[in-house]
C-alpha cells in the first residue's frame, strides 16, 4: 500500500475533530499539535483527523511522547506527506524524511490501514515488554 492509499485509508475512518488554528506555527506545520495547551488530548494509539480551513488534511496519533502529526505537505498535492512529533520521537530515528515514504508511513499509522497498530500503539507495546523485563531481571 502507498503512503498515499494509506492516508487516504485511515483518513476516512477515523474521528474528525474541529481545526484549531492554534495549532499552526505558521510555517505550515503544526509543531503546537504535538503537546501544550491546546493539543488535541489523545489516548496513547489514540487516532482523529482534521482538515484546515484551505483544506489540507491532518491525521493526529496519540503517543506517550505527545502527537505525531500527519499531514498534507501542500494544499493542492494528496500525494506528498509531513509529519511533525516531539524532539523525543525525532530522535528516535523512526522519521528520516522531510517527505514520508512508504514505511515511515505504516510505522506512523499502521500497515494496511489497521490504524490500531500505530505508532503510539507500538510504543506501548515496547514500553510494556521492558517494564516486564526489567520487573522480571532487574
């Protein structure tokens, strides 16, 4: 499946909630999405989407290191995709395209559309297992 077939996938699935403009920095991402007052306060695996006023489409995912953000890189183009998340999950490496490809966007939402097995999703499931680990060894 194509990063594209499978934004437009989870897109048409999941919740929508209202556009904020708060949540623009004004350089066309939405670095005030992530965490802070006026977040959209998610679950961890949480999913919701949004469209902004010019129509760009944004998916919100829930994870214990605040929102990750996917979105329509431009208005006009439903092919080409941004993220924006935490400078913890930055640095996780899962993200290393300014564009997403492919994989970066199954590990984002899921593979094949199962947007329950996202990445907040799976961030829970690896901090559960070190906890057992560590409970278990430590």
């Amino acid at each position: 499946m194509t990063s594209a077939e499978l934004f437009n996938k989870v897109y048409s699935v999941v919740p929508a909630i209202d556009f904020d403009r708060s949540w623009s920095d004004g350089s066309g991402h939405f670095d005030y999405a992530i965490y802070g007052s006026h977040t959209p306060k998610l679950s961890m695996g949480e999913v919701v989407s949004s469209t902004t006023p010019g129509g760009r489409r944004l998916i919100f995912v829930g994870t214990r290191l605040g929102n990750v953000v996917i979105y329509d890189k431009h208005e006009k183009s439903k092919e080409h995709f941004g993220a924006d998340y935490s400078k913890n999950f930055k640095e996780s490496g899962y993200i290393n395209n300014d564009i997403l490809d492919d994989f970066e966007m199954e590990v984002l939402l899921g593979e094949n559309g199962e947007h329950l097995f996202n990445i907040g999703w799976r961030l829970e499931q690896m901090f559960s297992a070190m906890k057992k680990f560590t409970q278990q060894y430590v």
